[in-house]
C-alpha cells in the first residue's frame, strides 16, 4: 500500500472546507489541509486568467485514489478540476501506518 498526497484548487473557503470534511467522512482521506489562499495564474481556452484559489491537500493512499478523484469531481466547481497526485517516497512510518488505516485500504 503506497500513501500519496493529492492537491485540488477550489473558488472559495466555503467550497473547500465542505470537501475537506466531505473527504474525510467518506474515509477517503485521513487528513485534508485547506492551505491559505493562493492567487493561480494560467491560460483557459486562449485567455490568459488568475484567480484567487484555496490549494487543498489532502493525505490518501494509491488504493483509494480512484474514489478520491470521482469524490471531487462530483463535488468541485470548476469545469475541469486541478487533481494531482504523487507518491510519498518516505515519512514518519506511524504517520504513514495511521493514514492508511483511517483510509481503510
């Protein structure tokens, strides 16, 4: 069982905290951290665009990530949602234990 760390980006504090708590209720995550607010600069269907973004961490396992996505995307905003993942090559070993049995995998 491999853990990872999954970042999403969401419009507002609101849309954040709802799927950090969303997150770990399902048992998808072990951990969510909604980080202070980040201003995103990108290109979107020819146009230049920034925003203002709230980056979500949050702590899962390999196991779950295919729940985890499907659970963001019915619950995220954007059209098409930042969901990026990767592996956690190494950590505090009662951490990483602990994530993944809050995640059930």
């Amino acid at each position: 069982m491999a853990v990872i760390a999954v970042l999403t980006n969401l419009p507002d504090s609101d849309s954040a905290f709802n799927l950090a708590r969303a997150l770990v209720a399902a048992r998808l995550a072990a951990c969510v951290n909604v980080l202070p607010q980040a201003t995103s600069f990108y290109r979107w269907e020819g146009r230049d665009e920034q925003a203002t973004e709230y980056p979500v961490l949050i702590k899962t396992t390999s196991e779950r990530y295919a729940d985890l996505e499907q659970a963001i995307r019915k619950n995220h905003p954007y059209e098409l949602p930042e969901i990026i993942s990767w592996p956690i090559g190494s950590g505090l070993p009662a951490y990483l234990d602990w994530v993944e049995r809050e995640v059930g995998a």
